[in-house]
C-alpha cells in the first residue's frame, strides 16, 4: 500500500499539472482579448460594455453551480481575470471625432494630466500640453485648438480660466478638479463657446477609464462637445450626469469630510505614537483596510488634499456639526448610557436600510482579499 506522503506528492504533481494548464489556458484568452481590443480601437466599441460582463459572469455561475464549484470563487477569478483583460484592450483607441484634432491640456505635466495627454494620444489626436515652461506661448499654442482642458491644482484652476478670453468660439473649454460651481462659473464668463465641467472620480494612479466614473456638469452647447463624451464612453468611463451645485454639495460629505477625519485619525495615531507594526499584526482584515485607507491619504500630495478642504468655507461647518456628533457619542460613553447608543445605531441601521446589507456583502469580498494579503506577507 502507497504510503500517505507518496499519495501526497503524487496529488501535489496532479495539482502543478493542472496549475500550468490554467497559466497557459489565461495566456490563451489574454491573446484573444488584445485581438478584441484591436477591434474596438478599430470601430469605437467601448472598452468595458457592463451587460456583455454581466451575462458572462452569470453564464459562468450556472457551469459553476452544475459542476459543484463554488459560484462566488469562479466570479472571484472571473473579475480579477477580465480587470487584468481590460489592461491588454486599452492600448490603442478609436477617436470620436476627426484624427489629429489639436487637444490641449493645461497641466499636462501633473499626475492627472499626464494620464489624460496619454489617453488622447492613444486615439490619435494631436495633442498639446502646457504646463509652466509653455505658459509664456499659451496663446499661440491653443491658437486652433478644438479642446482645451484646464487640468490644473484647484488654487491655481479659477486664475488660470480667467485668462483664456482669447479661445476660439468652437473650442470645448473644460476643467478636471474635484470642485464644480466655481470654475463651471468662470469658464462661462470667460468664454463664449462650449463650456463643460468634469470631476473624474479616480486618482492619476488609475491606468485608464475603464469603469471609472466622471461627473459631467453640463455648461453650455451641450451638442458641440457630445464627442468628448463619446470619447470618454470609448476610454471605458462611467459618465454621470450632475448639476454643479447638487455636485459640491455631495463632496463635502464625499471627500472634505471623510478626507478630513483621516487626517485627524492620522493626526491622533501619530501623537499617540503606537506602535505601527504591532497594530497591524493584532488586527483584524476590516481594521487593516480602514487603517490601509487612512495611510493612503498620507502617501499621496499633502497640497491637493490641502485645496480640496480648504477651498469652500462652507465645508467648516459641516465638520464643526460632526465634531458636535461626535462629542455627543463621547458623552454617552461617559454616562455609560449602552441603551441609548443602542437605540441611536438602530435607527441608523434604519437609515442605511439595505444598502447596510448590501456593504456588508461587498466587503466581505474586500476582506478576504484583505486575508489572503496577510498570510503572503508573513511568508
């Protein structure tokens, strides 16, 4: 009788031989999905086409199910395959509109900027970037452009609007930052032609669109500029359409204040001064993923995060009323008042309704993931 360690090898070799089958099985689809990509470059299909990934990930549920493979596992590698697919189809893209039309990006050089200048030079535009060193030849520079993009840090983006008087009349004149009223404003007095308003909803760290959202505040001649929407449809954007008030409201709750509460836990963690390491090794997957959120902020550029609070005053009170909240739960905890703190996360739990379900599940993907993370880096 074949002892238990030579049973164990013999099914170690199965297991490799069926691991190679599957690299090669995913260098096959990656070979089909780059020729998919060709096509769409070729004919203006989007890059991500939400019903096409919806049906294959529920076709391949079903042959999970009949075949007594766990559903949720096969989406799992399904998503994380067709997320690295999507990278082997944004090579090259169709332009919406006429080949080699003159696109300018004020900023180009910035991290935004740069991701922006790349994706327009991947669908065959001739593009123009002006950063300080063009600054002095702006003018003769966006003489003829057909789209001029302000991709400029938020201080900065209202005094650099109010000098481009002198765009041509057909020229597109658009703005990237994270505010919209303001320079949706200015851009409006400043120049007569169409005017609109972007918040792409991602960081310069994104490799491209691809199911990224972009707020668009329309401005002004909404058909003149329906091709750069096109555009951003082809690079595999998500467009939601916001009015630019109703769209900075939202961020005070979106970005000011949960950027600004990161701080302050990141201000508070390092007077305390824990020890990081340890922290990380005592904790569960949920609280490395907020503590991962947190030191994020702290990785990136202290100036934009910096601009994004400080810029509307309004934001202050905002956070002066969470600061009163939070005072209030403090309070409870001090009178040791369990029933009330009980009776106040019910009616919250109300509020999220099933949303509050809904998160719960999401994340317990995150989580996992989380896990998985762990256990590589203590190897």
């Amino acid at each position: 009788m074949t002892d238990p360690q030579t049973q164990l090898e013999t099914l170690r070799g199965q297991i490799d031989e069926l691991d190679q089958q599957l690299v090669d099985l995913l260098a096959k689809r990656a070979a089909v999905t780059t020729q998919v990509g060709n096509i769409k470059s070729q004919t203006g299909m989007p890059t991500y086409v939400p019903e096409r990934e919806a049906q294959l990930i529920a076709s391949r549920r079903a042959q999970a199910q009949q075949q007594g493979v766990p559903p949720d596992l096969v989406e799992d590698l399904l998503r994380r395959i067709m997320r690295e697919s999507y990278l082997t189809q944004n090579v090259q893209y169709r332009c919406a509109t006429l080949p080699g039309t003159k696109v300018a990006v004020i900023g180009g050089r910035g991290a935004l900027g740069k991701l922006i200048v790349s994706l327009f030079e991947r669908s065959h535009y001739d593009v123009i970037v002006i950063d300080q060193t063009e600054w002095p030849q702006a003018k003769a520079l966006l003489a003829g452009v057909k789209l001029c993009i302000v991709a400029v840090p938020i201080k900065q983006t209202i005094d650099i609007i109010n000098t481009l008087d002198y765009l041509d009349d057909d020229c597109v004149l658009a703005d990237v930052t994270s505010i919209k009223q303001a320079p949706l404003d200015a851009m409006l007095a400043v120049h007569k032609g169409p005017v609109v308003g972007l918040h792409p909803m991602f960081g310069p760290d994104a490799p491209g669109m691809v199911k990224q959202v972009v707020i668009i505040c329309h401005g002004r001649q909404n058909e003149q500029y329906q091709w750069f929407l096109e555009q951003m449809i082809t690079w595999g954007a998500q467009l939601t359409v916001s009015n630019a008030s109703e769209h900075d409201a939202d961020m005070a709750y979106i970005q000011v204040m949960r950027h600004f509460t990161s701080f302050v836990y990141g201000a508070h963690l390092h007077a305390e001064d824990p020890d990081l390491s340890s922290l990380i090794a005592h904790s569960s997957p949920i609280y490395r993923l907020e503590l991962a959120m947190v030191g994020r902020l702290f990785a990136q550029d202290p100036n934009l995060y910096a601009d994004i609070i400080f810029n509307n005053t309004e934001n202050l009170a905002l956070l002066k009323r969470f600061r009163t909240r939070f005072d209030e739960a403090i309070h409870l905890f001090e009178t040791n008042d369990k029933a009330q703190f009980i009776e106040q996360f019910t009616q919250i739990s109300k509020w999220f309704g099933d949303y509050a379900k809904t998160c719960l599940v999401d994340s317990k993907q995150l989580l996992l993931k989380a896990d998985d993370d762990r256990m590589l880096r203590k190897k």
